[in-house]
C-alpha cells in the first residue's frame, strides 16, 4: 500500500532554492523515492512539449485539460510554484509514518514571492480559458485545469511576501517566469517595465520606459549623419529616428550632438512621448 513521505531535496537540481526544505509526496507520487526521480517529475511537469508523458502532452492529449491546440506558450513560473506547492504542502502536512511532525516545521516560510504565484495563477486562468487552445471549453472531469490550480494556489499562504524573497528558480527569473526567451519577448512587447521590472531586460519594454536613456542602442536607430563639426563643440552632429516599438510611437526625428548630448535629448525625448508610450 502506498503512503506519503516527506523528501528532503538537498541535491535537487529542479528547486535548487528549496534544498533546505523538504517535499510532501502523496500516496499518488509513490513513485518518487529519491531527489533524483523528484527532478525527473518537475522536469516532466513543465515540460510543454508533445513529447509522450510530458505535461504538454496531457494539455493535448487527455480530456482533463481538453485543450488539444495549446502551443506551448502562456505559463509563468509554473516550476517554481510546483516547487513551492510541494514544499508549502509540507508546512501542514506530515508523511503517514509519523503523523505529528509535519514535512517542514509550524510556521516556515517558504521562498518564493507570493506575487509570482498569483502571476502563474493569472497565467494559468488565461491558457486555459482560451478558446483557440481549448475550441471546446477545458476540461472539467474531475481534477480539472480549474481545480488543479486551486491545489497549487492553496498552499500560496505559505509563501513570502518580504523583500528578499526569491522570484522564480534561475531559468524562469531570466525569463519573467516564462520557460522560453520568445515567450518573455512576446509578453514582454505590452508589458511595462514600471509593472513588470523583469522586462527591462527585453528592449521593447525597455524602450517604453521613461528611463530610456539607459538603452540607447535598443531604442535608438542611427539613419544618417550630417558630417562635419558643429560650431566650437568640435560633436558631430547625429540623426537618430525612434523606432515603433509596440505602442511605442515616437514620431519626431531628433537631432543630438554625439556622445554627450545624446543622453539628455532620449530622456527629454521620453518625457515627451510618455504618454503615448503609456507609461
């Protein structure tokens, strides 16, 4: 008969920000006896591939999800909320063999930012309330997208709402908590990076924000040169053109006396174009 265990994940390569922590696993994961078959559960569980027994397959494929046109696309920090899932389980929750001592200790705080939860959360909702992915609606036998969520976002009380607390494991923080650099993009391309700070490492977010002048090479394109000195400065004399960036559009073209002036004139120019660039 199966029965549910705590397992530490010291070593663990899938929730490296959790290896101080242990995971509850249910009767139903009996499978999982080591870090090592844990990590191969996580990587199957976010992998979003067509890949037979990968989560994507089952979006596809299986009636509980009934969503057989999903892309791939739309999930933010899905690795680290399962990682997070399976530890704030733990908070409450003790493996049969020793029913009074709870996985992790009364009271622990787990990593993750609350907020990137209720992100992966929101992402969740829109993937699956899509009727281009899911043409007949998504699945609603028994633990249905809906209710799969919830089991996920029910152990979200567990999680930190304090300033140091982390944000997504590496490969997701790079990506706003997208899986892929494409997906980031995309997002990235209406988001702001007043809202969404994790898109200034993506120049279209980046060439919306006020603070512009701190990509010079991403929100500028030089298209021509009028030649010579100007006046006593001994600076040449540059065009630059704003390119259209999103709902980014800048349509003035710019004079700016290379190097120096060209800080000042992106920031004034910025400041302009503000509110067209709904920030």
């Amino acid at each position: 008969m199966s029965v549910s265990t705590c397992l530490p994940l010291a070593g663990s390569t899938m929730c490296p920000d959790f290896v101080s922590l242990n995971a509850f696993i249910t009767s139903n994961l009996a499978f999982i006896t080591d870090v090592a078959a844990f990590d191969n559960y996580i990587r199957q569980s976010i992998d979003t591939s067509t890949a037979a027994n990968t989560f994507g397959d089952q979006v596809r494929t299986n009636p509980v999800f009934n969503c057989p046109n999903w892309d791939g696309t739309g999930l933010r920090y899905l690795q680290s909320s399962l990682c997070a899932y399976l530890v704030g389980q733990g908070v409450n929750q003790a493996a049969d063999a020793t029913p009074d001592t709870p996985c992790n200790p009364p009271g622990t705080v787990v990593p993750l930012c609350a907020s990137s939860m209720t992100k992966f959360g929101a992402s969740w909702n829109t993937v699956f309330s899509s009727r281009t992915f899911c043409p007949a609606g998504a699945g609603s036998l028994g633990a249905g997208p809906s209710s799969l969520v919830n089991f996920i976002l029910g152990t979200q009380v567990t999680l930190s709402n304090e300033a140091t607390c982390i944000a997504a494991e590496a490969g997701e923080k790079s990506n706003c908590g997208f899986t892929s650099a494409a997906d980031a993009r995309k997002f990235c391309a209406t988001a702001t990076v007043a809202a969404e700070p994790c898109c200034s490492a993506f120049p279209a977010a980046a060439c919306r924000y006020e603070r512009c002048r701190q990509y010079p090479h991403s929100c500028c394109t030089q298209v021509g040169n009028s030649g010579g000195d100007h006046s006593s400065s001994k600076l040449r004399t540059t065009i630059f053109r704003w390119r259209n960036v999103g709902r980014c559009y800048c349509r003035s073209w710019w004079r700016c006396f290379a190097p120096y002036h060209r800080s000042r004139c992106l920031l004034l120019h910025a400041k302009k174009e503000a509110r067209i660039c709904n920030q």
